[in-house]
C-alpha cells in the first residue's frame, strides 16, 4: 500500500472516530446524548476521571464515536484497529497531515462530502492497475510548484465547462501536435490559449 493511499484510509479511519459519516448508510452519525444503554454506562464506569474531564460536547462526541463503534460490523471494526494501529506508527508530519485533511473535511459541505464519497467509491471499483496510475498522477501532481498546480487545476475546471465537441477539438488538436512531431503535451499543461 502506497503512503498516499495509507493516508487516505487512515483519514478516513480518523473521520470515521470523530463522528464523520464515510458512506452512504452514515450519512447521519448515532444520535448523541446521555447514556442510555447497559454499554454506555459500563463505558464511562470504567473511565470515571476522563469522563469528568470532558465537556458536554466532548461527552456527545465520546457516546456518538461509541454508538457508531458499536454499529460496525466484527470486520469493519477489525480494518479500523489495523488502521489505527497503521497511523499509530506514522512519523509526527505525517500525522500532523492526516489531522490536518480531518479538519478541512469537516469544514466541507455536505453536497461536497458526498461527492467526494462517490469518486472514492468509484476510485476503489477501479482495477489496481488503473487505481495506482491515478495515485501516481496525483503523487505528481503534489510534487508540481503551486503555479503548476493551479494552472493544472484551472484547465481542470475549464475542461469540465466543455461540451462534449469542444474536448474532441481539444483532443484532436493534441493528436495533431503529435503526428507533426512535435513532443505530446499532457492536456492538463497546454498554454490557456490552447484551451477554448
């Protein structure tokens, strides 16, 4: 397993601790609130002193992180300890990375989360040779100087503003460069004049 691809299920290990919905039968974490079951109160009996230090909001994520814990299946719950286990053993930057990516899920919009669901969904269907060409682009990707970065992004967007006919232009522009000799240019890098 690559590092990105590490850190991004240990990511979604955090998430799925803090009380973030990762799929779409979570959409909507365990209601929060008092104890209310023999498991809960035999929870906060074993830990007296950190439950009294936690504030209600903490005490609400504590019982909506258990519910939820309690909901997953012995497997589900297996692949979260091994993660866990997996982020455990990351060096300090790389963990620093894994929180950081936490905070700015929870800052998105939900629309947003839910697609984003959905491409790592897709993502995971994908055969592994496809998945570890997408994660080389994206290791690439990371690597570019932040101005490569953001033009590659901005053709990105105008790509998808494209009819269908304007990217077979574009495409078919592309393979001309090509049969002239000159060296192909990956799309995402062509000169915003290139780019209708």
């Amino acid at each position: 397993m690559t590092a990105t691809v590490r850190i991004a299920a240990i990511s979604l290990f955090v998430a799925l601790l803090n009380g973030v919905a990762v799929g779409p039968l979570q959409a909507q974490p365990p209601q929060a609130g008092p104890p209310l079951t023999a498991e809960e109160r035999a929870l906060i009996a074993q830990h007296p002193d950190q439950w009294a230090g936690l504030t209600p909001e903490q005490r609400e994520r504590v019982l909506r992180n258990y519910r939820q814990w309690q909901a997953m299946t012995p497997e589900e719950r297996g692949a979260a300890q091994r993660n866990f286990e997996e982020f455990r053993r990351l060096p300090p930057e790389q963990r620093h990375a894994v929180l950081q990516g936490l905070r700015q899920w929870r800052q998105l919009p939900e629309q947003q989360r839910e697609q984003l669901r959905a491409a790592y969904t897709r993502f995971k269907q994908q055969p592994p040779a496809q998945r570890e060409r997408i994660m080389q682009r994206y290791q690439h990707f990371e690597q570019l100087a932040p101005e490569q970065r953001q033009r590659m992004l901005q053709n990105y967007s105008r790509w998808q503003q494209m009819t269908p006919q304007e990217r077979k232009q574009a495409r078919l522009g592309l393979h001309k460069l090509q049969r002239q000799g000159k060296p192909r240019i990956p799309f995402r890098w062509l000169p915003h004049k290139l780019v209708p």
